[in-house]
C-alpha cells in the first residue's frame, strides 16, 4: 500500500498508542509487539494487512523475532527490552534496530550511562559506583567524597523514583534501611543536587546525526512521579537555550535515531546538570502533541524512517500536562479527573484505554494551551484542583492563586516601574487601567540612577519571566524608560512624570529622544492611562479578546461623550458650564 | 469499561476516521457501519470488546438496526443517509439519533433547506422550485424572477459541484443541455450570487440548543471541489463577527445535536449569502484539529454525548488546510504530495487511508499553522506549487509571491503610513530597518486632513486584515498618528516629522499629548528606525524569533560602539576626530 517501511514497536502501552496517531496520519504501517489483544496501543491501530499484531511479552526472543521478519524496522516504546536480542537482530540483518541497541543497553544501566556522559564533557551530579552486595563499610567510604546526604540508586530497572533512596547519614541504621528498600541490585551513589528546578528537553535526532531539540519545560514531581510540565521553561535569560543546548549536546553522543528525553537539574547558580535520558518518547514531551508543531511521536517516526525531522517550535505561547493518575483500582477517579477538564478551554483530555487501574499508574494526561501563563496558571489551578490529592500547599507554587488587590500578579504580562515612590500617584491610572481590561501585572520601584544593578537585572529578566510590554514612569532626567529599553527586547513603554520645574517636558524630551537603534514608546506627560491602554493594543496583537476589549473601551469613550453632548443640548451651555466648576 | 455511551457511526470514511481519534482519548466506545474490514475509520479504533465493526452498506435497513441495537446513540458522518430507517429507529426507542433524522432529511433536500432558512430570515440567493421533469418553458419562467444566469441544481444528492449546472441565457440550446446534464433529477433555480469570497463556519450545537461556532475560513474551490481553506476570515472590520453570528442563527433554527458546516457567499456590499449547510463535520473545518482548541471532530462527539462543549478558539493566528486530492488511480502523486509537505515547518500531514485512488477523490489533507498570515503565505505556495496540477495563474491569487522591491506586501503585518509624500525621505530608514528584520510590510499615504476618508477606512480595516502595528508619520499639526489610532485597536506608532519650523517640536506635542483613552507611542523626531524598531519588538511578543532577532541586533549595536573604542586607542582621539569631519 504506502511507500512506506513497516515499523514494529516493542511495547504496546500508552507511549505506543500514542505512536500510532502519526503512524496513520503518515500512512506508516505498524506492528505493535505485547501481550494481549487490547493494549492501548493496538485499540488504536489496526495492523496492516494481512498482519496481525503479535500476542506475547516485548521481552520474549522468539516475539521479537518473530515481529523483525515482518518488519523492516524495529523501535522501542520503553527500554526495558531485551538489548541483546535487539542486537543479534540487527547483527543477522533480519531486521533494522532504532535507536541503536548499544544506546539501549548504554541507557538500561543509569551508572554506564552517566560515566559515558561525565566522560565526553557533559556536567553531571558527583557519582560513585558501589561494589555488588555493598557493606556498610562500602557506603561509608563514598560519603568521604561525595559528602552528605546522597542519593543510592539502582543501575537497572529503575523509574518513576523507583530504585531510589535517599541517605542523610551514615548511622548503620540508615545504611541498613536503605540498602534492604533497594534489595540486592546493582547500585551506586550519586551527590546531592540541590537543584532549584526539575527540567526536561527532547531531543530528536536522525541516522545522519542531525539533531533538533524542543523548548524546555519544567518538571514538577511529587512522590517522584512526574505530575506536571510547564512549557517553555521559564527563568533567568537564556536558560532555556542552555538546557537546550545541553541535551542536544548530550543526545550528540548516542548512537542511532529517535526522540530522547533528556532530564536535568537547574541548580541555584544556574547551571545545569544532566540526570538521566530516555531513548524514547517520554512523558514530559507529551505536551508536544498540541502545542508544537510536530510532536515528539511524528518526529520519533520521521527520525527512524529518514524522512525529513519536523519543526519543533511550540505554536502557543504557554502549555501545561497534567499526569491522570489511577488513585485506586476504580476508574472512576480517572473519569472524574478527564470530565472535570472538559469544562476547562484550552484543555485536551488523553486517556489511555488501559482496562484496570491501580495506585499511580498513568491513565491518561491533560494538555493545556493558552495565550499566556496567567490564562494558562488559572486553568491549570482548576484542572488541579480536580485531581483526587488536591492539596493547596501542593499546588499554590505551581499555579499560584490570583494576588490580593494592589499586588503583584504571580504571572504578570505587563511590568509597571518607576523611578521614585514619588511618582506612584502618576501610574496609579495605570493600574486601574489594567484591573478593567483583567490584564495581569506586576509592579515595583527601580531607579536608574539609585538602584542600577536592580534595574538592569529586571530589564534582562523579564521577557524570560513572560512578560510582554513594561511600562516606566520617571521624571526630570527621565532615563529609566531608556535604560530599561537598552536591556530588554520588550516593547517599552515611557511615561514622562511632570517633576518640579519645566512642567515634565525636560522628563518628555529625556524619554522620546532616543537615539537611533533603541526605542522607547512614549506617551503624553503624566498620561499613564494612556500608557496602559497602549500596553493592551500590544498584547491585543496576540490575545484577540483583549483587541475586542480595546473595541469596546473606544466605543465606550464615544457614548460617554455623546452623553455630554445630549446633557449639554439640555441644560444650556452656561449652566453646564456651572456645573464643571464644582 | 468507561462509563460513556456507545456510539454508532453511519459511514466509515474520514470523516468517520477523524471521529475516532477523539473518540479514542475521550473513551468513548465506537462502532463504525460501512462495507469492508478496512475502511478508513475502521484501521483507527478497535471496535469496543467484545463487538466488531459492522460490515454492511450505511443505507442498510438491517444493517442500521443491527448497529442501533448495540449502540445507545447513531449519528453520521455523511448525509446521503437512511432518514427514513433513523427515524424509525429513533421513534420505536431503539436508539438515539444524533442529529435529528428531521433535520437530514431537511439537508438531504436542498430547495426545502434553503426554503426553511428563507422562511425563517436567514438570507439566500433567489431560488424557485422547478416542476419535475421541467420543460425549457417552466426554466425560461423562473428566469423572469431570477434575471440571468442562473443555476440550475439537483434538490437531492448533489456534493462537491456535481448536481450543479449554470446557465447563462434562454436559448433552447443551452437549456437542453443544462437539463440534460442533471438528468432526471427533482431540481430548482438559483439566482446569480456574484460573491466575492465563499466562507464557511463550523457550528457546534448540543441538545440544550447551545451554540457555539467556529472562526469563519475563507474557502477556495478549484472545478467546484474545495482546495484550500484560509482561517481565520480576514476582510472589512466584523465581516468575521457577522458571518459566525449568521451560521449560529441558522443552525439555532435546526433540530438535534452535533457540528455543522454553514456554506455562506461573501458579498461585493459586504452583505452574506447562507448556501446550504452540513449536519456533520466538515472539510472547511479539519484545520480545527490542529488549530482550533478544540477540534471539530471531538465537539461533535461532546454534543451528541452531551458532554460540554469544548472551545472554539483558534490556539494560532493564521492557519490553513489544503486538500490532497487523487490525480489517477495512482497513490504515487498522493503519496508525492504528502511527503513535500514534511519539510515545510508547521505542515501536518493527514493522509486517509484510502486503499484506492481517484482522479478527485479526496485522498487526505495537510494542516499549516502560522504566526501571521505572512508566514502562511510562504508555507501554503511551497505546499500549492508541490501538487501535480500547480498552476501560478491559479496559485498566486491565493498565495502571492514575495512583492518586489520597495512595494507592499501582500499579507503585511506593519503598515507604514503618512500625510504627505514629503514625509516619505523620513520614513524610508524604517522601511529598511523593517527589511533588515524579514518583517512584511505595506507602505502608503493617507492623510488626515486631505483625504480624512481614505484614513478612516484604512484604520478601521487594519486590525481584520492582519496587520499588528501601524507607523504613522506626520509634521506640524501631525494629527494623522492620533485620528488613525482613534479608528483602530492596533497599537500605533507616531513618528514627528520635522516640518518648516519649530524644529519638529510642534509634531512631537501633536503625536505624543494625546487625551486620555486614545494611546500614540510617540518616538524621537524624524526617527522613524526607532519606530520600525519599536513595531518590531511589538511583533515580537508574538514572533519569538524577532525577539531573538531584536537581541541580536543590540548586541550588534553593542560591538560597533566597542569596535570604535579600539579605533579611538589604536589612532588616538585627535585623527579620529578629523576622521568624522571628512
């Protein structure tokens, strides 16, 4: 039929299920290898004719042999495989193997793999290997180097937190304790990272070493499972492009094609630390479905098919995925939790089509796309909200709560500053401007002249942090709006202060006299309504709501005058007149 | 297994296909009825344990009881359906139907359809009934009424242009072969509908009997079968607003729930035509799935499910969908035309499934999404060009080729304007500053005191035409910056031109002191860089890679001043000066 290879699939979950959507949008014929006919993936993909997809487990040799003669390339959904068949497989030729078997096999052991990376460069937490069956003793000796606390870890067969332990002393008790809960596998032991955030990247790279990779996202965990994923990355400048960088640098150094996940630290200084990658589509990509242009599936099958990798740039300004976690064995939380979000806009609901449930498997996911973090931050809150565990101590950091009057937002589009307490009363119109378009905003005192190196770390931050327009009020020398300017790539927004001599035309000409290359927007003296106002046009141009508001304001100014003229035809102009003396 | 209600599906086409992928994530059970194992529905979703698909024709009798009688709900996915066989299914409480077998029976006859919508204030082009099996004397009368040409059109089975014969005058012959060419179907006539644009809405509809609708598209047809469709409907201010309100009415006035696609005729006066509508999804909605927040296809099943309906907002700003059509029986071309859409960034490739290929045959489809109708343009005449009947006559109508230098743009996102051709030598650098950028533009002359019109209209159009920032340029009064922000909900960017006296000081005062409600960002006299510059960092909130492109070009700015202190070291400051003299 299609051109096309016949792709199998080792593993049949969720991650499979999801494969197959860009599988037949492509015309890609698919076998899925697991055991049972009803797996996620199979309910979604019939198999091509006159094939059926193989019944037995994805780690079994004769399955996976089977699949290989059918197939002309093999993939993998999860990399708990069977490495050494994959690789007679492809040894014999019967069959293509994507990603490498040796990445698989690299990745299955999370020592092997870390000390491959350390080795070529890529910045990882300190770690040590531990002998078979450590003694307390064995411990003891890399808390000499790695200090305290740290993490001990199984090589293999370790995920979602699994095969993890955490030491905070070396008292024989802890020790014991730790070592019995990770029972008698391989370990090592890795230095704490303190890291200030949990990020993710995938990385796409075809059999010609060309890689791609996504913005960044956040990743937040609770009891070790991934819950949410905040997308892009926000922070510090630059920091997306660094974890970026990172994890195209890091999946440079493996061997095949495919979609990785790549999971660092952000540590407190700013750097970054490599954690663990997967060969694979993983979970903190899966946002990628709605809001990017190609997701990480299609872009996992054109890598391994040769054909051209697809754009990786979101196509929405902010998204979030929200795990759907199995509370119990009954589906009814499941439903309860994807039902709840049908309510929500933006929201797309994924389920998986498993037949049971059970504590902390993943059911399903929630997607969310928004025009900004704000609307984003508001439904996510609701969408959590929903969820079983809820728990505002959980959730207020992630998908803050809206601020008290007169505070800042937690996710401001628009950043008001000014110079001098002096020159509150001045922006204060602009406040009220931005509560009666409900446009999130933050503001704060920062001086050119007083406080420099607090104005130029705001200024370099903010397009980071979300926001789209500042507005900078300052009067006589007037330079905040121009500085300001000079260290972001933001619209700015100057607003001349009248100040105590030459009636704020000395702060007017010291904002809208910028020389060539730099500019700053500038309105009317005192005029921060105006400022405001100019502030939603410029958000209007990418939230179609607020150019509607903007609308219905100018009609508003419209009636109010026609209203005028109306009493004015009334009463006569000199009563009138009167009237606007008192 | 989930606790949603079962739904059967009359045909098992794309329309069916494009059913089961929401189906799927939502779990909702499904069960397709068409004639064969394979259709192109039934390869996306395993039929729900422990059932299979139906084999069978969907007009059936039979086979449509036999699907009611494991299903709690039927709907269609065409509607060239058994209304009669619904009905009774319906009335003897065998199952749901969703719409109402009333309502496709109403749809299935075109001249009752337009006659219910007439009658009901929707507005229509002229028609008349013709008598069955009409002499050319019963055409020549209804040519009396409705002027010349007419169209002659099927009442029943008619899709895609076949059913349809225009006539453009009485003479017998033409008349013979009009009727001859429909043969000896039930028809009627149609007054001509000059339109300018054919535009089309998606409503969704639930059983409460509410409404929600799409963002209108443009559609362009090409032999009388869709090509390409052009979302959101760009044209004179509200022309979108009136259409989607226009589709709401006149589905409002229909029965049941599910999505419908409203045909309109955009009108030379402005005015909208309704041409007929389908109770199902649509081919002028499948852009919906990547760029509407909530496809076409899952608010359908969320209407007839009763579940709430999803959002209709569009998640990008510009998007498209192009047909991939059947050339022969070839799948080569398909296939050829599929794969050209894998480099283009932002091309999401659906391709049926369809065993067999047609000339016409509608084969699959490609999905582009855009951050401004510009980037589309570019995207759309790569895709266009790539399909085997291209043709530049047909093609740059609809995707203009890049303008030549110094003209406008076709699809501009920043309009250059000014008073007076003698502002023209001051407004050239932020046309170069806009090229250096890759920003499309328009640049033209209007002004507020000698063609106070012109202005108008030109401000009142920009925002629908998808412009997102106007530079205005003016000298001493300088009032077109401020009269043409007060006609628009774009931001605008006055520049003051220096004019005769005053030093330009008197159009600064004129741009930059706006009242209060009417925002002008003013920039630096005769610095209209700045303001291109400052449309630019505009343009940016919502084109991440200008953001990055306004960074660059400040640290550009950054290495020419260091450049020129090494400069005033290596020659000292005195030959430096005499360096600037020259």
């Amino acid at each position: 039929m299609a051109p096309r290879k016949t792709v199998g699939i080792l593993g049949g979950g969720q991650l499979g299920r999801m494969l197959t959507h860009p599988a037949a949008l492509l015309g890609i014929p698919l076998l899925i290898l697991d055991s049972g006919e009803y797996t996620p993936a199979k309910q979604t993909l019939l198999a091509p004719q006159p094939h059926s997809h193989p019944d037995g487990p994805f780690t079994s040799e004769q399955h996976i042999r089977e699949l290989a003669s059918k197939c002309d390339i093999l993939t993998v959904e999860i990399e708990h495989v069977n490495a050494d068949v994959l690789e007679s497989v492809e040894r014999e030729g019967l069959c293509e193997v994507q990603p490498s078997p040796r990445t698989i096999r690299l990745i299955q052991d999370k020592y092997e793999q870390k000390k491959y990376l350390a080795e070529r460069g890529i910045p990882v937490a300190p770690f040590e290997g531990l002998p078979s069956n450590p003694t307390e003793e064995d411990v003891v000796a890399v808390t000499k180097n790695l200090g305290l606390p740290i993490m001990l870890k199984a090589k293999t067969l370790a995920y979602d937190g699994r095969g993890n332990s955490p030491l905070q002393s070396t008292h024989s008790k802890d020790i014991q304790a730790s070592l019995t809960h990770l029972g008698d596998r391989p370990l090592y032991a890795e230095g704490w990272a303190p890291f200030v955030k949990e990020v993710a990247v995938m990385v796409v790279r075809n059999k010609e070493g060309e890689v791609r990779s996504y913005d960044a996202v956040e990743t937040i965990h609770r009891e070790s499972i991934l819950r949410v994923c905040l997308a892009p990355l926000r922070g510090e400048k630059g920091v997306n492009h660094r974890a970026r960088e990172l994890a195209e640098k890091a999946v440079g150094h493996l061997e095949g094609a495919g979609i990785f996940g790549v999971e660092m630290f952000l540590m407190e200084d700013g750097s970054l630390l490599l954690n663990e990658i997967a060969p694979r589509p993983h979970n903190s990509g899966h946002h990628t479905i709605e809001a990017a242009l190609t997701s990480q599936f299609e872009n996992h099958l054109r890598a391994i098919l040769s054909l051209p990798l697809g754009a990786t740039a979101l196509r929405v300004p902010s998204a979030a995925m929200i795990n759907i976690l199995g509370s119990s064995s009954s589906m009814d939380p499941v439903h309860a939790m994807a039902d709840s979000a049908l309510s929500v806009p933006g929201a797309a609901v994924h389920l998986y089509g498993k037949a049971e449930s059970r504590k902390a498997r993943k059911m399903g996911h929630i997607t969310l796309t928004a025009e900004s973090d704000a609307e984003l931050n508001e439904r996510l809150r609701t969408i959590l909200f929903a969820q079983p565990d809820a728990d505002a101590k959980w959730i207020d950091p992630i998908a803050p709560p809206p601020p008290s009057p007169a505070h800042s937002h937690a996710k401001p589009l628009v950043g008001i500053i000014m110079g001098s307490d002096s020159d509150l009363p001045v922006m204060l119109p602009a406040t009220k401007i931005l509560d009666q378009f409900k446009v999130p905003y933050e503001l704060t005192i920062t001086s050119a002249h007083r406080t420099p190196e607090r104005m130029v770390k705001y200024a370099k931050a903010a397009a980071g942090r979300g926001l789209r327009a500042i507005i900078a009020g300052a009067g006589g020398a007037a330079h905040l709006p121009g500085m300001v300017a000079s260290e972001t790539s933001l619209p700015v927004i100057g607003v001349p202060v009248k100040a105590s001599v030459l009636d704020g035309v000395d702060s007017l000409y010291s904002i809208v006299q910028m020389p060539r290359g730099i500019p700053c927007a500038t309105v009317g003296i005192n005029n921060s309504t105006n400022a405001a106002l100019l502030a939603i046009r410029i958000l209007g141009t990418s939230i179609p709501a607020l150019q509607e508001a903007t609308e219905d304001y100018s009609k508003q100014l419209e009636e109010e005058v026609l209203g005028k003229v109306e009493r004015l035809e009334e009463i006569g102009w000199e009563k009138y007149a009167e009237g606007l003396k008192k």
